[in-house]
C-alpha cells in the first residue's frame, strides 16, 4: 500500500532503534481548513507517534497537492482501509470517515505560488543596495544580491507544492560592471541557478542588439569580446552556459519571416492543470532603444496581442492565463498599495480579455500591489516589484480543479531583507553557491572596478527641477562637450544628454541617498553610465535645435516630458508644466535659446555632441538623425572619467541653464 511520505516517516521512524512514543490526540478526526471544514465524530487517536489529523495531508501546510476532489478521497479511502484492516477504527468509522472526506472540499482547489521580480538590471551584488519606504514606516534597508534573492525564493518554493519564478524584463541591459563588462553573463548565470522560469523580454534586453540576446538564450562566447565566458575563473561552465529558462515575446516579431524572436508563452502544468504564461515588452520599445539593434523587427500592442492568443491558448486546454509585461505604472505610496495609480499599464490591463487571471508588470521600477478592471470590467491583480531585485513578489493563485481556472489571487510585495530587520518569521539564508559565483566575479572586476577617477564634495543627483534640469545631467553633457570640443574630435559648441541614459547618482558621505566616501570610482561611474555609447558630433541648424527642444514634449514622450540635459553655456526658457501640459505643443520661448550668451541664429550651423543613442534618433529624438557631417568620438563612461581628472574635486553647480516660465511675454 502506497502511504504518503510524512505518513511512512512516522510508522517506520526512518530506522530509528527506539520506540515511538504515542501521540496526545485532542478532539476529533475533520477534513479541510476553516470554515471549509468537516468535522466527524470520530476520536483523533494516536498511530503511533502521530494523530490521524497529522497523518490527512489535506491543508496547505501540510502540504495538500491534489489534482481533484475524487483523487483526495481515493488516497484518504486508501489510508483509511489500513486504519481500519490494522484495528484503528471499526467499520462504522471508516464509513463515516470516507463520508466526510468525500463531502469535504479538499481537492475541488489548488494553490500556485507565483514569485516575480522586474528590472533586475543585473544587479547581482547587492552589498551596496537599499530600499527605503516612507509609506511603511522603513528606510535605508539592506536589501538584494542575487544570493540573497535565490535564498528567498528558496523559502518561498518551500513553503507551496506549486510554484513559479518570473520575471517581467529588464533582467540584464544597464548594468553594473561586474555583469556588463562580462555581457550579462553573470546575471544569466546565476539566475540559472536561482531557478527563474520565464522572462519577458524588456526594451534593456536588446541593448546589444537582437543577435546578442539570442546568445544570451543559447550560450557560446561573443564573437569579439575576450571578457566573455569567463566560466574557468569563476566556477561555471565553459563556454557560456546560456539561459536555462524561457525568454518571452509575444509581441516582438520578425518582419521578415513573421514569427516571434522568442516564444510568445510558456506553460507550466500543475496536477493537470495547464497556466500558460504570456510575455512581452512595451509598444514603444523602439523609440527607447539604439535603432541598429532592432532592424527587422515589429513590435506590437501589449493588449492586442494578448487578446489575439486567448483563442489558440484555449484550444490547448488553457483556462489559467498570466500576462508578462514589461511596461508599468506609478503608484506613489506603500510597496503594497495602490494609490493613485497612474500609467500605460492601466489602459493596458482595461483592454485585456477576461480570460487574464493576472498581470506581473514593470519598466517603471515603482511598487505596487493594485487590483485594476479589466475589459470585462473584474478586477485582476495588477503587481511590480520595484527594481533590482530588492522586492519579490509572492502571488498566490487559487485554481479551481474542475474549471482549470483562476478564482481567487493575493499578492504581497516583500523586501529581499540582507540583515533581518524588518522582522520577517524566518530570516533569508543566501545561497552559498551563488554567492561564490558573485565574488569571483567580483574579483575579476575588482582592479577596474576600484580605480578612483575623481573625488566629489556632496552628492551630485540626476534627480530634476521644475525645468527638468539635473546638477548630474550638466555635469555629463559638460565633460562630452570636453570631449568633443577640439577640432580634430568634431568642433562641438553644446552637448546634449538623454536623461534615461544616466542611471544612478553620485553619493557623498552622509547624505540621504547612499553611503558614498567622496571618492568616485571607475565602477560608480559605470553605474553612472552603463551603456558604453560613442559620442558623435553632428551638425544642425539654430532652426533643427529650436525643433529638437520641442521634441522633449512631442508626442510619443512621457507625460512629464523628457527634457535633454546641455551643457555649459547654452541656455533657453520654456512654459511645459510636468504632466499638466498636453503633449504635442510648443513650449520653447522664440529668441531664448542662447549659446554662450548669444541668441541662436536659426539659419545658422552648429557642431552638436549627442550619444551613439541619440544619433540615430532614441527616445523619439529624430532630429538627431538629421545632422549632417557626423564624426564619432570617444566612449561616454571615458569622456566622463576624462572630465573628472581636470575637474576635480566636483561640486554641484547651478541649475540655470533651463529655465521654466509661465509665459513666454
């Protein structure tokens, strides 16, 4: 007779040499949790060291795993013959046993823990990362590093039979250097080892272009780069292993042959039950990411192309639907509220087929636990775990085993606590091998990573003012401008920055963002700018520039405006009020734009620094590709340590050179 496996441990005690003690029994024998449960009155006796309530593996803390009501009873039915053909209880009480169990609820659902994360952006050491929330009442938290992470997933999958790790994109792409000087690999590699699932590709996933993300997924060396599969030193196979989960994209496609760069979904099946996982980034990845290493490739509506696979899925006996995407809101407030939720992902889910059960989002790195209509008007839950990888997500799904379906769903972000003191039942424990995986690494990036390039005398924050100007964003386009101002590297009279294009601030001892020592490093500096852009000059015309400012606010941009940093020496005023103003005006005063105090003469020519992004026309900047006579220059990260070699010691410096007014008179 096949007893389950907690019941075998307690008859046999595993070859234990002493006699089991007999179990103190209360009450009497039920089924099921709650108020769900059915109570007989049978006495809960002792089976040795064990009551019959222990040994009816029929809660989830016991582990209850059936796939339907009928295979709950008949394995109970087996466990209750034995009771009774060993004199445990007489044929009265086994009829009323097998009576309860088969009125009882257990079996008729089942549990699928979900675990997410989003934008983990290869952060894979998190000894520097915090996470702080008013909201909650907490701040300055130690939180993240792969290890950590793998260590809470660990306790989750532990703690429920079914389960799933996702994530929902921008898991490698504008990265620290001791994964990006390897390509990501580090990041690929332990997350092979965390046991992610699937990943929907983000925009940051094809930063290397297509070619290079489809390494990513099948393994092998970079063509060119020496840095890569560095598995020999660091303790992982050699080549480059590849990832051992899924890359998801639903809505990405290729022009030519019409099929999707990656699968559109995965699905997983539980006890028979079939939960198909759909994956995608945002619509407006191209205009976000460098043009050349997307050409080919279309990419759709997050909604349309959801809805448009609903069909096929339920053809595959799919009622159970999960929706990856990496494309966000903002929800200002506690990591697990929903308050005043604001941004593409609420029309997205509000057009969704009700056959969407849930919805793991991202791109925006906020946090928030919402529940938001769908078409049909239900409210599906809605999450995002922040950015790199200092929350997860635990979602647990309710499924009923008859309809194969979704009928119930809560979902809580959690810190990803290093030291325990958020008060979590059980502290995280790291995973070991992991951890071995990020200080090899570490050690190889150790002697570039550590190279002091400057010092700063407070923090220098890519955080705006009113105008959408940054002390940091000035600082950047000021040593390209540097850069590119001798003749013979391009002539340039003004630089301008993408604002997206800087990733972290600059932390001075003391000061509410971090934990800085007055010294930059080569490695802070790469977590500054992680992308390695060239610099290019073009020239414009006063006329272009005039245009390219009033592209900050065309259409297609974020409701605040994406406002390009400049540098020293070129200023302008205009009248675009942050998420107030309606996209697709003109907001640039006539005559204000200046360049070293002169106006701007549209009819004239000017050499201009932008990045290798921008030149091609990224974030809907298409001006940029309009310039003629391009020279290409140095890498940004080297024109940015450049500066800080003359410059030093840096201090922040005036905002001024962007002006808002409210009118232009």
């Amino acid at each position: 007779m096949r007893f389950p496996l907690k019941t075998l441990a307690l008859l046999v005690g595993f070859g234990c040499a002493q006699p089991l003690l007999a179990a103190q029994c209360a009450g009497t024998v039920g089924f099921g949790e709650a108020n769900g449960r059915v109570l007989t009155q049978v006495a809960n006796r002792a089976v040795g060291a064990a009551c019959f309530n222990d040994l009816i593996i029929d809660t989830d803390a016991e582990g209850a795993n059936y796939g339907s009501h009928g295979e709950f009873v008949a394995a109970f039915g087996a466990l209750a013959r034995d009771w009774r053909d060993r004199g445990l209880i007489n044929g009265r009480e086994y009829g009323e046993l097998v009576s309860a169990a088969a009125r009882s609820n257990v079996g008729k659902t089942l549990k699928l823990r979900v675990i997410a994360f989003n934008d983990f952006h290869g952060n894979i050491d998190g000894s520097t990362l915090t996470q702080s929330s008013a909201a909650d009442g907490f701040s300055g938290v130690r939180a993240g590093g792969v290890d950590y992470l793998a260590g809470l997933v660990k306790q989750l999958r532990d703690g429920a039979p079914n389960s799933v790790v996702v994530s929902a994109g921008d898991l490698i792409g504008a990265s620290p250097l001791n994964s990006a000087l390897f390509h990501d690999e580090p990041t690929i590699e332990t997350m092979n080892r965390l046991g992610l699932d699937f990943n929907a590709v983000g925009n940051h996933e094809f930063d290397e272009g297509k070619d290079e993300l489809l390494r990513m997924k099948r393994g092998g060396c970079h063509p060119t780069d020496a840095n890569s599969c560095q598995g020999n030193a660091v303790g992982t196979p050699y080549p480059f292993e590849g990832a051992a989960f899924d890359f998801l994209a639903a809505n990405v496609v290729d022009s030519a042959t019409g099929d999707t760069v990656f699968p559109a979904y995965g699905i997983k099946e539980y006890k028979g039950i079939r939960v198909a996982f759909i994956g995608m980034t945002l619509k407006g990845t191209p205009s976000i990411v460098t043009p050349g290493g997307i050409v080919g490739l279309r990419f759709g509506d997050e909604a349309d192309t959801v809805n448009a696979l609903i069909g096929k899925l339920k053809d595959e006996g799919v009622n159970a639907v999960v929706v990856l995407v990496h494309e966000g809101g903002y929800a200002p407030g506690s990591i697990n509220g929903c308050s005043g939720i604001s941004g593409p992902i609420t029309d997205i889910v509000k057009r969704l087929d009700d056959a969407v059960d849930l919805v793991v989002s991202g791109h925006t790195h906020a946090a928030y636990n919402c529940t938001l209509p769908n078409r049909a008007g239900r409210a599906i839950p809605v999450t995002s775990a922040g950015n790199y990888g200092r929350l997860v997500t635990r979602i647990d799904l309710v499924l009923d085993t008859k309809r194969r379906d979704v009928i119930a769903a809560r979902a809580q972000n959690l810190v990803v606590d290093r030291n325990n003191v958020l008060g979590a039942i059980e502290p995280i424990v790291p995973d070991a091998a992991i951890a071995g995986i990020v200080a090899n690494y570490n050690a190889l990036t150790g002697p570039i990573a550590n190279r002091v390039i400057g010092n700063i005398t407070a923090t220098l924050s890519r955080s705006i003012n009113a105008a959408g100007e940054s002390v940091l964003g000035d600082l950047i386009a000021d040593g390209q401008l540097l850069a590119t101002a001798p003749a013979q590297k391009g002539g340039a009279v003004v630089a301008f920055m993408n604002p997206g294009g800087i990733r972290a601030d600059f932390t001075y001892p003391g000061s509410p963002a971090g934990e800085g020592d007055g010294q930059v490093t080569y490695g802070e500096a790469f977590t500054v700018q992680p992308f390695g852009n060239s610099l290019v000059v073009k020239t414009l015309s006063g006329q272009q520039l005039y245009d390219l400012l009033e592209q900050q606010w065309a259409v297609g941009q974020p409701a605040s405006g994406r406002i390009l940093q400049v540098s020293d020496g070129f200023h302008y005023r205009h009248t675009f009020s942050a998420s107030v103003s309606p996209l697709g005006g003109r907001y640039v005063c006539d005559g204000s734009v200046t360049l070293n105090g002169v106006a701007v003469d549209k009819a004239a020519r000017y050499r201009v620094t932008m990045n290798s992004f921008l030149a091609t026309g990224g974030d809907n900047f298409s001006v940029f590709s309009l310039g003629t006579e391009p020279l290409g220059g140095d890498v940004d990260l080297d024109a940015l340590t450049d500066w800080f070699a003359l410059k030093s010691p840096a201090a922040p410096t005036a905002v001024d050179r962007i002006v808002k007014v409210a009118s232009c008179n």
